[in-house]
C-alpha cells in the first residue's frame, strides 16, 4: 500500500508541474498578445523588426519564458514613447505578474516532483540512472502536453 500511495504521490507531484506550466504559458501568451497589438498598431510609426520566438522554444521553458520576456522589453523599449491607457498599463502589469507568479509555482512543481521522483525510485531500489530518466520523461510529456494544449487555442 505504501508504494501505490507514493505512486499517486509521484503523479500529484508532476501535475502540480504540468498544470501551473500551462498556465504560466497561457498568462505569456495573453501577456505577449497585448504587446503585439500596440506593436501592430503603432508599427508604421516604428520601423523596427522585432521578431517572433519560434514555437519549437517550449522544448526548453525556462529558456522559452526569457526570450519572450526580453522580446517584451524590447517592444516596450521600441515603443515607449506611445502614451498607454491606465487600464492598458494595468492589465499588462497584471499578466507580467501572473507570468512570474506561474513560473514560480512551476519550478516548485518541478522541485517536488524530481523529489517524489527520488523517493519512488529509492522505494523500488531502482538506480539514478532510472530516476533520471524518469525525471526526464516526465518533464517533457508535461511539457509536450502543454504545447499541445496551447497550439490548439
């Protein structure tokens, strides 16, 4: 009984991964959706190209959420001279924060998880090469499934 319950402990764990990683990928979205419209709208006053982050990047998140983040800032750096609505700036300001907050409860998702991970693993006497490949597998069928969800939407 004790490993089925480490089992459905181990799994938990990679959800609280897997859900807040959608979200945090969602809220970046929103976030970077609302950059783009007042890139598009103001961008014949603006002549500078500022590239998309291609789609393949959710294969690495961390790295995924940083190039957005600085493709952000540069949009913002572009056009910062465009006078922003309060409720504007608010609600950009608010998904900025959403998107941090996510990241964070993802990594710690991801800490607890590998943890779990370590704890089944040693409850089966498997080796680290099993845990790592665990933790690897894990990682990236969540990963994989938010990409999934998100190229849907």
């Amino acid at each position: 009984m004790d490993s089925f319950i480490l089992g459905l402990q181990t799994i938990g764990a990679w959800l609280l991964f897997g859900a807040p990683l959608l979200q945090a990928a969602t809220e970046l979205y929103e976030e970077v959706k609302g950059w783009e419209a007042i890139k598009n709208k103001h961008e014949s006053s603006k002549r500078k190209d500022i590239g998309k982050i291609q789609f393949w990047w959710w294969l690495l998140p961390p790295l995924k959420i940083y190039l957005e983040k600085r493709r952000i800032q540069k949009i913002q750096k572009t056009y910062s001279d465009i006078k922003l609505s309060d409720e504007t700036r608010e609600s950009l300001h608010k998904y900025a924060l959403k998107v941090n907050g996510w990241s964070g409860v993802t990594i710690g998702g991801w800490l607890a998880a590998i943890g779990t991970t370590w704890q089944l693993v040693g409850n089966f006497e498997l080796g680290p090469e099993i845990w790592l490949g665990l933790v690897i597998f894990f990682s990236y069928v969540s990963i994989l499934i938010t990409i999934k969800l998100l190229i849907k939407k």
